[in-house]
C-alpha cells in the first residue's frame, strides 16, 4: 500500500520516528540497523515501508534498504515470527551478518536474540536457507560471506544510555539485561544509537 515515503526527520527515538511528508506526521518503527543509517533531525530522508494491519493498530515499518524490507518480509511468512520480533532480528543483525548465520547454521547465534527460542531458529533455518545465494526472492542479492560495516551517525541526546536501555526493552530485551547490556558497553562519547549499537553486537 505503501512502498516508500520522503520526508523531513521530525523525531527520533529508538527504534521509533516521526517523518513529516508534505505536513503529514507518518509514525515508523525501524530496525536499528536502519536506525543508524538516519540523518540528524530537520533533514529529508527517504525510506521503504511495510505496513502491518491488525485489528488494534496500523503499523508502518521503515527501512534504510530495501533489502531490509524483503528479509523483513520473508521473516514475517515465517511460523511464530510477528513483526515485532522481525524488528529485533533486524535490530540485532544486518542483512548479510543474518544470512552469515542462516548459510552457516549459526542456531547458537540466534537464540541470543530476544523472542528467538531454539524451535523458532530452527525454523529460520529451514525456512531461509538457500535464498540468500544469488539473485532470489525479489532483491535478495547479498552474499552471505560479505560483511559490511555500517557508518553511524552521530547524534546528541540527553541522556543516551537512558535512551538505549528504553531501545533494547522495545526490541524485547528484558529492563535488567538491557540496563546490563548497556553499562557493560557505555562510554561517555557515545551517542544512544552507538550505545544500541554496541550492546547488541557484544551481546551476538
């Protein structure tokens, strides 16, 4: 319904925003490996979406690639797995770092995800393996042995590791691991974005 909005970056706080697009104020929610990708507030930027429709609520989903949209998409075909728990998987792994992990089999590396138990990461396993090879599925095209570093954009926020901890228990990480997650990682210079960053890599 809709595939992809511009707008100007009105707020951002993990892992949600507000994107004005010609005065209309659109919600998202972002997987974090998304997140980063982000421009500072007041700046245009353009993402994929998917839109989730339930009974409750309309969810619109934000992505900084569209390959992030597709493995979102795949993951939510997938038995026992909901956009929220999409949204932590993507959080905690890019595109390729997932496909790694699926090609190789990595279920040890799943698991450490919030809401991933060793039934739903075999799944992932049976259900995903084999179309990250190649061009398959739409834009599935990543290799699974190629892994990019991300660029980070720097943002000021008051009190960011407070606004990491908030991030992680989003994603589905328990208040008392977040906190652990992020004290184990902080770092005055950081910015709540780094911090997510950060915690979610040491905690794979």
């Amino acid at each position: 319904m809709i595939g992809h909005l511009t707008g100007i970056l009105m707020e951002k706080q993990p892992p949600e925003i507000l994107l004005d697009v010609q005065g209309v104020g659109y919600e998202l929610l972002l997987p974090m490996t998304s997140f980063y990708h982000l421009p500072d507030v007041g700046k245009q930027t353009r993402l994929f979406t998917h839109l989730v429709v339930r009974e409750d609520a309309h969810l619109l989903f934000g992505f900084a690639q569209k390959t992030d949209r597709t493995l979102f998409r795949e993951l939510i075909k997938t038995n026992g797995v909901g956009p929220k728990l999409a949204l932590a998987i993507l959080s905690a792994m890019s595109v390729d770092e997932f496909a790694y992990a699926i090609e190789r089999e990595e279920l040890s590396k799943l698991v450490k995800i919030p809401g991933v138990g060793k039934k739903t990461a075999e799944r992932l396993l049976v259900e995903l393996k084999g179309k990250f090879n190649g061009v398959k599925n739409n834009d599935f095209f990543m290799q699974a042995d190629h892994l990019p570093s991300l660029s980070i954009e720097t943002v000021a926020a008051a009190e960011p590791s407070n606004e990491a901890v908030a991030a992680l228990i989003a994603l589905g990480y328990k208040p008392v691991d977040a906190e652990k997650m992020v004290k184990k990682v902080s770092k005055p210079e950081l910015s709540s974005e780094q911090l997510i960053r950060e915690a979610l890599k040491a905690a794979l």
